[in-house]
C-alpha cells in the first residue's frame, strides 16, 4: 500500500532539518516526511568517527538561523549532533523521520503528476511505496557508505591496516604505533593533533600543500555580546553577520590580490612553526587562496604537534607501497603501523538512486542546472547541493525558503507541476561545467563533473556558488519568467 505525502525530503542531516522547518513554517498545510537511511539523524557527523571530528565551519554560520548557536565557533560532531536532536525535538520535525528507509528507486509519472519511491525498511527487511508532489532532495553529496581511495601499486603487500576516516574501524589501536596519514585536507588536519598525543609518531604525508588557517576557537564578539547578557538569538545572528561580513572581504582580497592573501594565510602558518621551517616546500599551495577550501586549525594545533615533534609534514609522491609502508617517488621510505586515507570522497549524484521519468531512465549530466536547485525536464524536484567556501547551511537555507516560496506561487496559480525548461533565448548557450573550474577544484568534483548536469552563461541558468550575490538573487527571481514551466 502507498503512502502519500505532499512533499518528501531525503535525507535528515543540516540540509534535511533546514527543508522541513521551513516547510513547516511557510507551508504548515503541506504534509510531509523525511526519508533517511541511517538508524538516526545528523549525515555527516554520524557517519564520521575518526579522532576529533570537528566542524571546519564556525557554527554561527553552519548552525540553523532560527535555532542560537551558544558555543565555542568550532564544534565536535557530538556537539553538532546534540544540537541538531534539540532542533528537530524542539520544533516537531522529529515525528515526521522515518529512519532506515533506503530508497531503491524514483520514478516521476506525468500521467498522475507524482514521484513513486520504493524504499526498503533496513530495520525489517519489507519494500515499501511512498508518492508525493514534489520530492525534496537533502541527501548530501557524497556517497557515505565508501570514501575515496586512489589505487596504489604494492597496496596489498601492506603488513599493517589501511583506513579510510569515513569507515573509521572502532577497536582501531594506534596507541605507541608509527602512523602515516595521506591527504592534507581538513580530515588529515583534524586528525593528525587529535591523534599526535597517543602515537609513536604521526606523520602527514601530501602530494601538494594546503592552506591553512589557524586561530583561536573563540568569538570575540559573540564573548563581548554574551558578557553582556545580550539575548542568545541576538547573539547569534550579529555574529552571524560578522562572519559573513569578514568573509566576503576575505573571498575578494583572495580573488582580486591573490598574492596577498597567499602571504598572509602562510604568515599565518608560520608563526606557529619552529624557526627556519620549510615553509615553501611544505606549506605554499601552488593554486591561488579559495580554489580550494581553506581549512581552519583551532587553537593552531596541527602546527603546535609538528613543533613538538611529535607530528611531522612530508611532501612527495607515492611510488607504491610496501610491506612497511610507503616509497616515495624520491626514493625515500616511510615506515608505518597504520595508513590511514585522507584522501577525500565519492561524489554521489541524487543519492546514487535508480531516477526515471515517465519510464526513461534520467541521464543526470545530460540536464541544465536552474539556478543549481532544479534541474531541466525535471518536473517538481529540487536538490540542495550547498556552498563549497561559505558554510553548507548558508545555501541549504536559501533554498528552503526558494522552495518555500515556489510551492505557495503554484497553489496560488492552482498549478500541479514545476518543469525548468531552456527558453528560446536559451537554446545557444555554451555548457560550462556545474562548478566551475578556475574557481573550485577540488579532487572529489573534478573526478565527477561529468555526472553533473550543466551551468549556462546568463541566469537562470547559472550555478554561481556565491551567498553574496544569491542571497538577494534568491529572494528575488522571477518565478514567471518563461524558464519554469507550469501545468
């Protein structure tokens, strides 16, 4: 027996809980339900379990609008997770969750203007049935059950354990052990000073340097604001609007001077690195600042265990692994214990979910993207797909409130179904890559922009990856400009 609802959300982390909040807020007649396939909430911060998990967003920013967040900027994903339980209980969304729901397929009928899923119950092992009238994808980006680990030569000649972060081994003992870490990302970055303490040595080994920025784990305006008893949600959201207000400054100091901001981030560094340190080698990227993410160093603790040397940066390239562990393409040898792969992720395109359309199986990469939340020929779905510099919750947020707003003007025009469609003054733009390029690159994109659908060169056709210009654009699109198409 189907099930129906109005709207069904996929996926319960930062982005699920964002939809129906709002969904509850500025649609309360609209029925709904949230379909996730693990045994509780939070996505990211429930399938990550490696040593020190941490947000590498401040939380002013990565936190809901509507819900104050009262700790310190960077949190633990335990930190996280508590805070996300409080929001779903405090406003209802958590009797709308159905948990170990795994969706096998979604299909779209034109005939009955709904989307069919068919899920498994992972608990229990039946198939169940599910249609709605718009399907609201919140499932993330990333495929959680696999990261990504390059194939190297001589892998299974490896005496020790290779491990991934993202399928982090719980009785995993690293206790007096030589441990070598592959990947300089925000992962090794948290790892490393979580884990320096209990190991022999610890050691990062990277292709190519990072940047990094180091700070306190502290607001300096939100410790003023709170000293002063100012209410938590005023707190919240001027602090909110600092950061954003410093970040955009920041964004175009790294795009317009470059070779400053370059400077600076690597000053930065420095400080906090034993004099005569080879900063060049090990921690000048040779991309300009924001091609890819900055990773932010609480407290500065990744440099504080190379300086006490009980952590230690190498910079080379793997030529194959050994029984000991690894040689390097200049010859030398890093012994290890354990190889742990911070070496990024797979993207997953809508949640790697068989999706059809009146019977034809969807060739994603094939679509256009409508303003990177629908997608051409795609009748009433939208797919949250957050910002890459400013926090995930930022666009998250946006959205839902883009969603919102839609979903009231075609009950308002009595209307069944949203189509985005190329207009006639459409149909010659170039098609440029989803993210572009010259502006975003990490490992993880670059591997699978060719499952992603395309970004024109006007709006709405334009995925600009930018709050600061789609925070008013957002707000304010024309719904009736001709690109959506209503039946």
């Amino acid at each position: 027996m189907s099930q129906h609802f109005d709207v069904l959300i996929v996926g319960v982390g930062i982005s699920g809980v964002s939809a129906a909040y709002y969904l509850q807020e500025r649609c309360p007649e609209k029925s709904y339900a949230i379909l996730e396939n693990q045994k509780s909430l939070g996505g990211t911060w429930r399938t990550h379990t490696y040593p020190g998990i941490r947000s590498d967003s401040d939380l002013f920013t990565f936190g809901y609008k509507f819900k104050p967040w009262s700790g310190a900027p960077i949190a633990t994903a335990d930190e996280i997770l508590k805070y996300m339980n409080e929001t779903v209980s405090e406003f209802g969304i958590d009797k709308h969750i159905r948990y170990q729901h795994q969706i096998v397929s979604a299909s779209w009928s034109s005939s009955d203007n709904v989307w069919k899923l068919t899920a498994e119950n992972l608990g229990t092992g039946e198939t169940l049935e599910f249609t709605c009238n718009f399907l609201w994808m919140c499932q993330g980006y990333y495929r959680h059950s696999e990261g990504y680990t390059p194939e190297w030569e001589g892998m299974d000649k490896f005496k020790g354990q290779i491990v991934h972060p993202q399928t982090w081994p719980d009785d995993l003992d690293y206790k007096g052990k030589n441990v070598l870490v592959i990947g300089s990302g925000a992962t090794a970055a948290t790892i490393i000073p979580a884990m320096a303490e209990d190991c022999k040595h610890i050691t990062m080994l990277q292709r190519s340097p990072t940047y990094f920025f180091p700070g306190e784990n502290r607001n300096e305006v939100a410790d003023m604001l709170r000293e002063l008893d100012v209410p938590e949600e005023w707190t919240h959201e001027i602090v909110r609007q600092k950061i954003l207000h410093d970040q955009k400054i920041i964004t175009e100091l790294a795009r317009e001077h470059p070779d400053f901001a370059k400077e600076e981030l690597i000053k930065g560094a420095r400080e906090y690195l034993p004099e005569g340190y080879d900063m060049e080698k090990h921690f000048t990227p040779h991309y300009r600042p924001w091609r890819q993410r900055v990773a932010f160093v609480p407290d500065a603790d990744l440099f504080k265990g190379i300086t006490s040397g009980k952590a230690s940066v190498v910079t080379d390239e793997i030529d194959s692994f050994t029984e000991k562990g690894v040689r390097l393409k200049s010859g030398e040898t890093l012994e290890a214990d354990i190889i742990i792969t911070a070496t990024g992720f797979n993207l997953s395109v809508l949640g790697d979910i068989d999706f059809s359309i009146d019977g034809e199986p969807l060739s994603f990469g094939e679509r256009w993207t409508y303003r990177g939340i629908m997608y051409s020929g795609i009748p009433n779905m939208a797919w949250v797909f957050g910002y890459l510099r400013t926090s995930w919750t930022m666009r998250a947020d946006l959205i839902s409130e883009f969603v919102c707003r839609l979903l009231k003007h075609m009950d308002a025009d009595g209307m069944k179904v949203c189509t985005p469609r190329l207009r006639d003054e459409d149909q010659a733009m170039p098609a440029l890559p989803f993210i572009d390029p010259e502006n975003f690159n990490p490992g993880y994109l670059m591997r699978a922009m060719h499952l992603m659908p395309k970004q024109g060169d006007h709006q709405p056709w334009i995925f600009a990856q930018d709050y600061y210009s789609e925070k008013d654009e957002l707000p304010a699109a024309n719904l009736d400009d001709g690109a959506l198409v209503f039946v």
